[in-house]
C-alpha cells in the first residue's frame, strides 16, 4: 500500500510540472521533476530499506525537505501556466510564489532542525493563510477572468474545426494558434505561454 501511494502522489505532482512543457516555465517543471524523483526514491527507501544499513534521521531530513521542495514546485507550476498569460494578474502571481517560497523555506528549516518558538509558529500560520488565499484568487481570476484587453472572436465551424485538428496535431492550445496566426498575419511577435 505504501509503494502505490508514492507512486500516485508523485504521477499527481508529475502532472503539475509537466504542464509547463514547452512554456517558458519548463525550467520550473523541471525542477520539481527532480525533487519528485529525489522524494520518491527516498519515500521507498524509507519503506523498503533495512533501517539499520542507513542514517534514518539524515534520509528522513532529505525526505522531508525533498517532498517540501516538490510540493512548492507543484503549486509554482499551477500558477504560472494558468495565470502567467493575464498581465493584470503579474503582482498577485509573483507575490504568491514568493510568499510559496518563503513557506518552503522556513518549512524547510524546521526540518533540518532550526528551532522554533511560538513566534515561528504564528508566522508560518500567517504566510500558509496569505499563500493559499494568494493561490486560489490567482488561479481563479487566471481561469475565469478575463482580460479588458482580450477579445472573443467567434469563427465559422470549418474553420473552427480546423484549428482545434491543428491543436491536437500540435500540442498546442487553439488560443495559441490563434494568437500567432494573427500576429503572423500583422507582422508582429506572438506572445507565448
């Protein structure tokens, strides 16, 4: 049981960062693939290695670091690739990784054994609220709002059909294909996600 939960916990954060595949946040995906892999090794050496032939506090240290690492990534990776495209939301977005990653680190501190006193603990409940309510209002106004500057164009059906063949040959997502026709078309330079 234990070896298919890390196995469905780390497919769950693959998924996160793999959405920023071929975006200018692949580096960020990338990243947490990394921390992914090192949590989940290390989760089924916990699991399956014979305690006494390691230092289970070091791997528990790095586990537990691994999995914050991972999980701050997962989150980092959301955000960007659903609400990185809406300029407006630029200052409510970095603000939310940055206090994401103040989290991760502080975390991060408490389980490589700095010590924490009640001050720590109210602090850490502080940023924890500001970053999840960050995260949800980000991720909705990226999903739901809508830009004053975009525009909804409504195409016939052939053409409609087309370009979704178009995005499904590609990868790419039809807003994308638009966007880029139509700069193509003008002479200028499609913004991509």
């Amino acid at each position: 049981m234990g070896t298919t939960s890390v196995a469905g916990c780390a497919s769950m954060l693959m998924l996160c960062y793999l959405a920023t595949w071929g975006s200018r946040y692949g580096w960020c995906g990338a990243a947490g693939a990394l921390a992914d892999v090192l949590a989940s090794g290390l989760a089924l050496t916990l699991l399956w290695a014979d305690w006494d032939s390691f230092d289970g506090d070091t791997v528990g240290r790095l586990f537990g670091v691994s999995v914050v690492a991972a999980l701050t990534l997962a989150q980092v990776c959301l955000l960007a690739v659903l609400a990185a495209r809406r300029t407006s939301l630029g200052m409510l977005l970095w603000s939310t990784v940055a206090l994401a990653v103040l989290l991760a680190a502080v975390v991060g501190g408490l389980i490589l054994g700095v010590d924490a006193d009640e001050g720590t603990v109210r602090f850490i409940g502080i940023v924890a609220i500001l970053d999840v309510l960050g995260t949800l209002v980000t991720i909705a106004l990226g999903v739901f709002g809508r830009d004053e500057k975009s525009l909804t164009v409504t195409l016939t059906p052939r053409v409609a059909a087309r370009l979704r063949a178009r995005s499904l040959e590609t990868g790419v997502p039809v807003t994308a294909l638009v966007d880029e026709a139509i700069a193509r078309y003008w002479g200028l330079s499609a913004d991509r996600p």
